[in-house]
C-alpha cells in the first residue's frame, strides 16, 4: 500500500499531465484495478471450494468414527 507521500507525489504528477496523458492513465489504472479484483475474486471462490471440500470431510469422519463405535 502506497504511502501519504507517494500518493501526493502521484497526484502531483496527474495535476501536470494533458487531457489524453490523464485519461491514458485513468484508463491503466482501471484496468490494473480490474485484474486486481479479479484475482482477489478467484482466490476468494478457490478458497470458498477447499473450505466447502473440508466441512464434507469434517462430516465423512464424524459419520465414520460414529460407524466405528457402534
């Protein structure tokens, strides 16, 4: 995560560019927020999956070690 001083340092330099520099970086910096949430959003869903995938077999062995008590 950026400081306070980096991102007045980046401010400064958005302030300085001409219409189409900005709108090309807006529209970078779009994009890498896109990817970034998208990547975030993947690992969430994997990680929904393998949590998903152990409660199952949290419930296999409990039904299992009751099989094997009675």
């Amino acid at each position: 995560m950026p400081d306070s001083k980096d991102v007045e340092r980046r401010i400064c330099k958005m302030l300085d560019m001409g219409d189409e520099e900005l709108l090309a970086e807006m529209e970078t910096s779009f994009q890498l927020s896109d990817e970034r949430h998208r990547r975030i959003s993947d690992t969430l869903e994997e990680m929904m999956l393998e949590v998903d995938r152990l409660i199952s077999r949290i419930g296999e062995i409990e039904d299992e070690s009751l099989e094997d008590e009675g």
